[in-house]
C-alpha cells in the first residue's frame, strides 16, 4: 500500500487507519515484530536518537515505541542516566502529558514506549488554521502550564518545550517527550560545552550551556504561547548563531496578547532565570482572572492556595478548548472525525434469464345461475292419538289403548 500524494510505501490500512494525523510507514525488513509485549505494527519516525515505532500492547494499549540507535550505548553512564530518568518521569500523571508505558535501559537496543498520542502537533494546526486567540490561545497556556507543573512536581525538566511537542486532542493539548534527556543528550550526539536544544526554542542559560532548571522550561513556554498568538518565533530566523545571539542579548517580538498573558508572558521571557516567575506563579496568575463564585447549585470556589486555583484548570481547559481547536483534513472533513470507512467494491452482474411470457388467458364460461328454489307444501299430518273418521261410521273416537289378553 503506497500513499497516493507521496507515493511512499506505507503500512495496511487497519493500521494506518488507527493514527488519523500521524503518518504509518510500512516496516521494514530489519525492523522488530515484537518489543516486550509489544507488537510492532509500522514506523512513524526516525530521529538523531533512534527509530519511533507504533505498537500495540494488549494491556497498555497504542504506544509510541522509541528504539534507541546503534553507537548511543557507547558511553557507559549512559545505560545509568536513562534509567535514572525513566524512573523519574514514569512518576509524572496529567491528562496533558503522555505518559511513560514502560522501558528497559538494559535490552539492548534500550527502548522506552510512551502512550501514543494521535493528534496534529501544534506546528501544523497553527500553520493550517493560522494564529490562536481569546479563549482557545488562554486554554492552550493554561495546558501547557499545568503540563509542566506535573512534570516538575516529579522533579523533572524538559528542557525541549516547543510547538512540535506539543500534540493537540480534542479535549486538550499534550506534551510529549519529556524527561528523558539521555535521549536527547546520548554520546555520539553532542559535544562537551555545546548548546543542547533546538534553535529558537531554548533559554539563554542553554544556549551557554550553564546548568538548566525548571525555569527554563517556563522561559520556552512563554516562547510557545508567543508563537501560537503570532505565527511567528519571537527571536526570529536565520542561522543558529544568529539566533542565539538574539536569544541572549535582544528582546522577543512578542504579538498583542490578552491580559494577563502580555504580562505573563513577558516576565517569562527574563533572562535571568532568577527573576522569572516560576510554574506556579504562572498558573496563579492565570487563574486568578477566572473568578468563579460559589452558586446556589454548585460549591466551585476559587481559593487563595495554588491547589484551589489549579483545580479549575479543566473548567478553563473545556471553556476554551474542543475538537474544532484541530485543523481539518484534506477536503474539510475534521481531523477527529473518524474517515468514512473505504466502499466496498460493486458486486459483479449476474446474467439472470429472461421470464417467461405470461401464458394466454382462457376464457371459462360462467356457470349457469341457480335453479330457483320450489316451494313444497308441508305433509299433513293426524293428530296424535285421533282415529279418522270413517264414512257412515260418525265422529271419530280416542284411540283404545286397553290391551287385550
């Protein structure tokens, strides 16, 4: 089966048919069937790190299978620090964070399968559908705060935070790849004192290469929020280089936004990470503009703790967020809608004789009427026990019914 744009080998349709927005590819013939109980089904993608798999589990269902490459292995701290890791972030639980299925930093190769994510990355919905505002752009920094609240409350640091890990549902946004920064940091893939990250999506102490933190994460966060309002990446294109420089030492291009995201996200863009507000303050300042009050139906309150404001996190989600919040497919037809499944072909004619002609009719004569009924006139009848009467004989007598010896 080959996609019909591309022309690209890809896998059978009942798998493909399981990611509507993620392409499938068909696997090939060193590709494993079979990781720990997982079937692997068809590949979605490879990368610096390794080869990201579709698998299926029957207890821990879909997964995102990442096999780590040949050669990542080499150092030997590496098998230490992604079992370190993985222990961290398999601890981290949020509705908008994929979760951590299971890993083996032994098995060689190392592999770490993740809950698979089927949705479009919000690089594509935004260059699909164009920037987000009002409701939907607050919902989508609400998500992603609380995302990093969960994943820093297990004592973990992205360090990756940027539109293309961000994968968006109907009914929220979700982070992936998280954590796992031997991943991401394996030998073979960088150099001592070189920046790790992406160009455009890094804090400056990353781009020095200076000890990275949580903060960092809430500096590429309000990257992210910039980004989804505009278009646009606050620092600019160009060379990696140039974009570092502009990282350190300029201002962001930051779009109109609605308050409190203009402050928020300003402060957020310190680079002192000492001066920027953390996770925390982030979603406090965020959820102070939503005022629920107590209504006689309901006991929702918004309270002074940071545990009574994150817990209207959902509500504010749900006000903002649904499935109209991801692009359409090709032709129109909504991304969470399931496609029309494929029409069957049409049976082939079958040659049926003709029918016989009806046979003639044959006139029948009608049957003769009814013969008319006759009357007959009733018997006469003696009555009982009278003798007639006999001529010259005179009237008639009772009958005698003595018995006569």
């Amino acid at each position: 089966m080959t996609d019909r744009e591309t022309g690209r080998p890809v896998a059978s349709r009942p798998v493909a048919e399981r990611a509507l927005w993620r392409d499938v590819d068909r696997l090939r013939a060193g590709d494993p069937r079979e990781v720990a109980g997982f079937e692997v089904v068809g590949r979605l993608g490879a990368g610096g790190m390794g080869v990201v798999y579709l698998a299926e589990h029957p207890q821990l269902g879909t997964a995102a299978l990442k096999l780590v490459r040949e050669g990542a292995t080499a150092d030997t701290s590496f098998r230490e620090r992604f079992r370190r890791e993985v222990a961290v972030a398999e601890r981290v639980r949020s509705p908008r964070v994929a979760r951590v299925l299971g890993a083996d930093a032994d098995a060689e190769p190392p592999w770490l399968a993740t809950a698979f994510i089927d949705g479009p990355t919000l690089q594509e919905a935004v260059a699909a559908e164009g920037p987000m505002s009002g409701d939907r752009l607050v919902a989508l920094a609400v998500a992603l705060a609380d995302a990093l609240a969960a994943i820093h409350r297990a004592k973990v640091v992205h360090r990756d935070l940027k539109p293309s890990n961000i994968l968006l549902t109907a009914e929220t946004p979700v982070v992936i790849d998280f954590g796992i920064a031997s991943l991401r940091e394996a030998p073979g893939l960088t150099q001592t004192g070189i920046a790790v990250g992406t160009p455009g999506w890094m804090a400056p102490e990353q781009v020095r290469a200076r000890r990275t933190g949580p903060r960092a994460d809430v500096f590429t966060w309000g990257l992210v929020v910039a980004f989804a309002a505009s278009g646009k990446l606050p620092f600019g294109r160009g060379s990696a280089d140039a974009v570092f420089y502009r990282i350190v030492h300029e201002a962001a291009t930051l779009p109109d936004l609605p308050a409190p995201l203009d402050r928020l996200v300003r402060e957020a863009l310190t680079k002192d990470p000492r001066r920027r507000p953390g996770v925390a303050q982030l979603l406090a300042g965020l959820t102070e503009a939503t005022q629920l009050t107590a209504a006689p139906s309901g006991t929702t309150v918004v309270g002074a703790t940071l545990a009574d404001r994150t817990a209207i996190v959902p509500t504010i989600v749900a006000m903002g967020w649904g499935v109209d919040a991801l692009p359409a497919r090709p032709g129109g037809v909504p991304r969470s809608v399931d496609p029309a499944p494929a029409e069957a072909p049409p049976r082939p004619e079958v040659a049926v004789p003709p029918v016989a002609p009806p046979r003639p009719e044959v006139a029948v004569p009608p049957a003769p009427p009814p013969r008319p009924e006759i009357a007959v006139p009733p018997a006469a009848v003696a009555p009982p026990d009278v003798v007639p009467a006999v001529p010259g004989v005179g009237p008639p007598q009772p009958a005698d019914r003595t018995l006569h010896a």
